[in-house]
C-alpha cells in the first residue's frame, strides 16, 4: 500500500468520524420523541427509503426485527405500486432521505398524513418535504461527503447507520433485550450455536448415568458403559449429587478387588456442575479450564442432577 492510499483512507475516516461527532452534538429531544413512537407502536416500524438510503434502511429494519421491535422495510417505489397495504394504522414509518426530497417518498408521506400513520424523518434538511412532514425529525450532519467530489454518499450514509443503530440499541435497553430474547430470533448458524443454553443440549431422565453411594462397582461400571458418556453420577438417598467417577476414576483404581468396592469409596466428590439456563459456551469453558480437563458436567438444580452435558454434544452443536 503507497503512503498516499494510507493518507486517503485517513481522510476519509477523520471526515466521517467529524460528521459522527457532528451529528451527535445535535442530538436534542426528539430522540426520545422517536423512540416513544417506536417503543409504543402496536403494530411494526416501517423502514423506507430509496437509492443508498434504502440500501441503510433494509439494514436498520433488520437490526430492529432482530432485537425485538418488529420492523421491515418497504421500497418507496413499490409502495406507489400496491405495497402500500402493508402499512396499517398501528405501525409507525421510518422515512430516510440525506436530502430529503426524493420523489418516489412522496406517496408513502400522503399516504402516512390520510391515515394518521406516525411519520420519523430522516433527513440533514429539516426544511425539505420530508423534514416538514416528518411528526419527529431526526437530523442527519450537513456536512458534506467525504468522497472527494462530494457527491458519492459516504459520510451521510455511515451516519445514516449510525443513528439506525442508536434506535436500535436504545429501544434494546428500554424493553430490557436479553440473550435469550436474540438466541430465539438468531436459531441458526455459529451465533445460535454461541448462544444455546445448556439445557437445550443436555441429556435427561433414562440418558442420565445414575447410581447410588451403596452401589457396587461392577454395577456402576455397566451403567457408565450403557450410557456411553464416560461417567457415572453417585446421588444420595435424597437424590442430591455426592460425586463424579469417570473413566479416568476406574484406571486409577484398578485392583484385584476393585469391582467390589463401593461406588462412595471410589467417586470424587463435589464434582463440577453447571446450572441449565448456562450457555453451552460457558460449560465449554468450564471443561477446558478445569485442571483435570473433564469432558461432562452434570446439570443441577437444588443441589440434584437433572441433565449431563458433554463435550461432544458441545463439538456437535459447534460451540467448542
């Protein structure tokens, strides 16, 4: 890379970070305005917006949907074609235009004032035709574009992002979003295997490798290999979990009467375990980090066993 390309990308990131630094100066009460709008809707936060805005708005409408505010986005010149009727008296529109007058935004602004459809505009230009008809102005930096003819949108729409992400994080923290509300909307591929709770892996009841602190060796030996999860659980006559003997238990004490002793005198006690509503991430990170390098954690509520977790049931579901 020549000097000169390292000294275009800075210009081009400093002239961006001031728009961002601008726009964020501005901010004033009718952030909150928006997101009450958004926040109280009863129906979906419509997105709209055409050329690179629609290409920011598609973006936004998607980061809202993922993170519990119902959202999509609609294309202004669709909109003039039928898809109109998908905007109802219950949703709210978010309308993005850098200068805020482009025609084809013109039929959903009618349409949101006929119905009384909440209107957030999006624009640097509070006086253009989106800017007066907008109920909530949210203003974008009038600052110019960091593409050297000032002309290809660039510092506009990386604040355009921006404020979207703003929106979005906010009403995140207003409803209280959790990790479990986005795993439920994020089911698939590595991020829904990062965020799957220990109890949506784990093995219960009969799959359970269980014996009592009275049971012979030679038993708990069947049952560890029956259930093929390399260990077996020793409860009380409470069912509360005592201890853990795992294959590496049985080679250390092998003997010519091993297989007689009691199961109590063998098991390592107070073993690891893990509470259901874990992230498998986390029961990955307890079996690694042990010292012993254990390969399953038993799950445990009020002190007894209702699940094991393995470290291939981990490797399966793509988390370790």
């Amino acid at each position: 890379m020549s000097n000169q390309d390292i000294i275009s990308a800075k210009k081009t990131i400093d002239k961006e970070i001031e728009a961002l630094r601008l726009m964020e100066s501005e901010f004033d009460d009718s952030l909150s305005k928006a997101l009450d709008l958004m926040q109280n809707a009863t129906g979906r936060i419509i997105v709209t917006g055409m050329g690179k805005s629609g290409h920011i708005a598609r973006k936004i409408a998607a980061s809202l949907a993922s993170t519990g505010t119902p959202s999509f986005f609609v294309h202004p010149a669709e909109a003039s074609h039928g898809d109109l009727g998908m905007v109802t008296n219950n949703d709210v529109i978010l309308a993005i235009s850098n200068g805020g007058e482009s025609r084809e935004l013109s039929d959903i602004l009618v349409y949101s004032k006929r119905y009384g459809i909440p209107l957030i505009a999006m624009t640097k230009n509070p006086q253009s035709s989106l800017g007066k008809a907008g109920d909530v102005l949210l203003k974008l930096p009038d600052l110019g574009e960091a593409c050297p003819l000032g002309l290809a949108p660039t510092s506009s729409t990386t604040a355009t992002l921006v404020l979207g992400d703003v929106l979005t994080v906010a009403l995140m923290e207003r409803k209280g979003f959790s990790k479990t509300d986005y795993k439920q909307r994020h089911p698939g591929g590595k991020l829904g295997a990062i965020l799957q709770k220990v109890s949506d892996l784990m093995h219960t009841g009969e799959e359970m490798p269980l014996v009592t602190t009275d049971t012979d060796m030679q038993e708990a030996l069947l049952i560890m290999t029956s259930k093929m999860l390399g260990c077996v659980g020793v409860i009380d006559n409470n069912g509360k979990l005592k201890g853990i003997i795992t294959d590496g238990d049985l080679r250390r004490c092998l003997s010519a009467n091993a297989l007689q002793q009691k199961v109590s005198s063998v098991m390592t006690q107070n073993p690891r375990c893990i509470d259901p509503d874990a992230l498998v991430a986390e029961a990955v990170n307890i079996m690694n980090n042990t010292g012993k390098g254990i390969t399953q954690l038993f799950v445990i509520e009020d002190e007894k066993p209702i699940g094991i977790i393995h470290i291939h049931d981990c490797l399966r579901a793509g988390v370790a």
